[in-house]
C-alpha cells in the first residue's frame, strides 16, 4: 500500500468525525490564500516549471490570488497562459472531505443542493464522507463558438424529468462544468471565443452565484475561482468580450514572451523532448531567431510566434542529429550548425506572414536564422582569434559537413590547431570530448567566418563545404 493510500485511510469517514477533529468548512479562495501564504513564508516556489514570469506575472498574480479576485490573463498565443493556470491546482489542500455521492463535491458540513441538505438532515454524523484530490478540483474548458449554456451552467435533464419530477423541480437539472467544479477552480480558455449569451449566462455565477437554467432560477452558494485566459486584441472593447462580464473579473494580468535569450534557452530546456544531444549554443541560436521573428515586420505580431515554435524548432534539430547518427552510425547523437537547415522548411507554416509576403516566407526565415547564428557565435567567440582557421582555409583544407557526415569526418579534414581547442572551450566542451561535440563548435565558428565574410560556403541541400 502507498503513503498516499495509507493517509487517505486515516480520515474521518463521516460527518460527525469531522466535527470531532474541529474540521471547519473553508471556502477555495480562503484556503488557495493560506497556502499561498504558507509557501511564500517558508520560502518554497509555489509555481513550479513556469520559467521567466518571476519578477513580472507571478508578482500580479499572487496580489490577485491575496485579494480573492477571479482572473483572467491576457497574452499573445504560447506566453503559458494555460500552464500558469494549472499550476493554480497546487496552492489547493492536497486532500478536501465531500458528501459522497454528491453531484457538486458539497463539503460534507456545508451541503448547498436540495438533495444533499435532505440527506446531510436525514443521516446527521452519520452523513459519509469522501476524499477529493487537488487535482480533481481543477476544471478546464476550451471556449468554443459551439459552447452552450448546458455545457457550462447546466439544463433540464429528461430522464429526471421521466422519472417524475416536475418542470419546476430544481432537481430536474444536470449541471454543467461551473457547478460542478464547486470548491474548486474553473479555467475558460480563450474566453472571448464563447458566444455572447454564453457569456451573460457566466454573470449571475460570478456576482451572485445564481444557477438561472430554463426559466427559473436555482440559487445555489456557488465556491468557485473563476480564471480565464483570451487574447488582447479580443479583449478589448472592439473584441468579443462583453463589458459586463469583463467588470466581473477583478484582475487582468498581463503576460509576456521570454524577456532574455536565458529565460527562452531555459523554457525551452524544460519543455522540449529532445531525442538527440543539442547543445546550449544551438539552443541560444533557436532562442534568437524567435526574437528575431517577433520583432520582424513580415511576421503577423497581432498572431504572436507562440514559444511553442522554438520548441518545436529544438525538437527538429535534435531529429535531424539522430537521423544522422542513424545513417553513420555515430555515437552519441549531436546536433550541429548544419542541422538548423531543416527548421525554415518544417516550420514556417507554424507563422503568420503580413500580406505582401507571399513567395518570400523562407527567404525570411534564412535571413533572420542566419542572423541568430552570427549573434550567437560573436557572443561565444567574442575576442577569440579565428585567423588560425581562416589560414588553414585559405591553404585549400575544405571542411565538408551534412546530413550525412559523421563529425569525426569534419574534425579529419583540419589539421590539429590549439585555436579548436580554444572554440570548442568557448561553447563548454572538453577537449577530450565526442568528436560530435567538437564538430558542433567548429562548424558553429566555421559558419560564423562564412557569416562574416572570412570564408567562403558551397551549401546544397543537407550539405555544405566551407572553403577559401
């Protein structure tokens, strides 16, 4: 039997046995701000894998979440605005009592639907008691034009009504995903997506906590956090969002993309599944060339470049290194300069291009990567003296490399040099490393003396010879 079965084992089973241990019903705003509270005093992170929002969102969100505000956050596609939310499940009691058997998950001293008053009056201390995950208590939904007010809020069940309760009955309705997540937390992502009525239908839970399905009205002392996450340029008063609703959340954080080439290397370390080794210099060249693409006038920035791209491009070039290894049979699995060729062609389609860009999407593409390798490497090479290389260059010593060239093969075709030593110190790697490894750093040099005009490139697909 695990830990956690075992804790689970020891709760109390009944109403009565709750009251016995002092057990006092808490509401899920109150009980996210103790524990927030409790994670700041001792120090812990209470957003664990939400990397460069520290000294911007995260403060923001905490005041909100301090305050009892619901939230909705505001950002371009692939700032984390879904991440940010889950991890909100974290600052819940690992475990909560429920009247078992309950539809809305009812603490088992402060029952709130007719059903589970009449059973909590009939059975008293006797009334069973159930356990409830955090995680169960976090409800998402995807907003959709096609949402109905059932969905969310609830409707008239017909097999209730078949049963033999009336129209009228406040039993007849099957409640939607609001009710449901009661004394817990409730996510609608792209908010501004709903349909208007949908979103009148959302005004009564925010304000009131009146459940109005049909015709009548439901009261029901709703404990829910609301949080939301839409787009600005849909959340403004030429969006979609309607006012009314918008005055009902008390904070509107806004997020942001990686602010630091280390924030995006970072993100990108934590959220990509590489399958092949891709060093921190190829990861900082994948981190500026998305920073070149967001600040770049052909790119649509209404649509944002979503952090999800440099993942995306991190997972290509580290494929890319282990299908070589496939066909050379080199080990480990390295991924170098040459690699970065497929990332342009598999990915541009995962951009917005302004109009008047047709036809010129991966000339864009080249441009701006090509500006990211150069940036890279004079970062790493900075006051480092190449001329070693450009002369063994300039003597006739072309150095071939591909999709199909083991690194040893690009280490052969030079002559032993203390200034590789030196490039391949300048990126972190030993001297006595993998040969894939020091191929890596030295095509990235290589590259960085074609981009700087010091030597010249013959580039065919998957493959490139630098020469004099």
């Amino acid at each position: 039997m695990t830990a956690k079965n075992t804790a689970l084992d020891s709760l109390p089973r009944t109403a009565g046995d709750l009251r016995a241990q002092g057990h006092l019903p808490k509401g899920v705003k109150t009980e996210i701000r103790d524990n927030l509270l409790a994670a700041l005093r001792a120090g812990r992170d209470p957003w664990p894998g939400i990397v460069g929002f520290e000294q911007t969102v995260l403060p923001h969100l905490e005041r909100a979440l301090l305050a009892g505000h619901d939230i909705v956050l505001l950002g371009e596609r692939g700032q984390g605005k879904t991440r940010l939310l889950r991890t909100l499940a974290g600052l819940l009691d690992e475990w909560t009592p429920v009247i078992e058997g309950s539809e809305l998950g009812e603490h088992p001293l402060d029952p709130i639907t007719p059903a589970s008053i009449r059973r909590a009056a009939e059975l008293g201390d006797d009334l069973p008691v159930a356990w409830r995950h955090r995680d169960e208590r976090y409800t998402e939904k995807l907003a959709t034009p096609d949402t109905s007010v059932g969905d969310l809020i609830g409707d008239v069940d017909p097999v209730k009504v078949a049963q033999g309760r009336t129209l009228g009955d406040p039993e007849t309705i099957h409640f939607g995903l609001v009710p449901r997540a009661h004394r817990g937390i409730v996510a609608v992502n792209e908010l501004p997506d709903l349909a208007e009525r949908i979103q009148v239908a959302l005004l009564n839970v925010m304000e009131e906590r009146d459940i109005q399905v049909r015709g009548y009205t439901l009261r029901l002392p709703l404990d829910v956090l609301v949080v939301a996450t839409a787009n600005p340029e849909d959340y403004t008063n030429r969006g979609r969002t309607i006012t009314p609703l918008k005055d009902r959340f008390g904070a509107e954080i806004r997020t942001h993309y990686p602010t630091t080439v280390a924030a995006e290397v970072a993100m990108v370390r934590q959220e990509a599944h590489l399958v092949a080794e891709v060093g921190d210099p190829l990861l900082e060249v994948l981190a500026r060339f998305v920073r070149n693409l967001r600040e770049s006038s052909a790119i649509d920035q209404r649509s944002g470049v979503s952090a999800r791209f440099a993942v995306a491009a991190a997972e290509t070039v580290a494929a890319a290194a282990l299908r070589r290894s496939a066909l050379t049979g080199e080990e480990p699995a390295v991924a170098r300069p040459i690699d970065l060729d497929s990332v342009p062609e598999v990915l541009r389609g995962k951009l917005e291009f302004e109009s008047g860009e047709d036809g010129r999407e991966t000339e864009h593409l080249i441009h701006l990567l090509r500006r990211a390798v150069a940036e890279t490497a004079r970062d790493r090479f900075g006051g480092l003296d190449l001329r070693p290389l450009i002369d063994v260059i300039a003597d006739g010593n072309l150095v071939a490399t591909g999709e199909r060239v083991p690194g040893r093969e690009v280490l052969a075709a030079l002559p032993e040099l203390p200034v590789l030593h030196e490039v391949a110190a300048r990126v972190g790697v030993n001297a006595d490393a993998a040969p894939g490894r020091i191929a890596a750093a030295v095509e990235l040099a290589l590259e960085y003396l074609y981009l700087t005009r010091k030597v010249a490139k013959d580039a065919t697909t998957g493959a490139a010879v630098y020469g004099p």
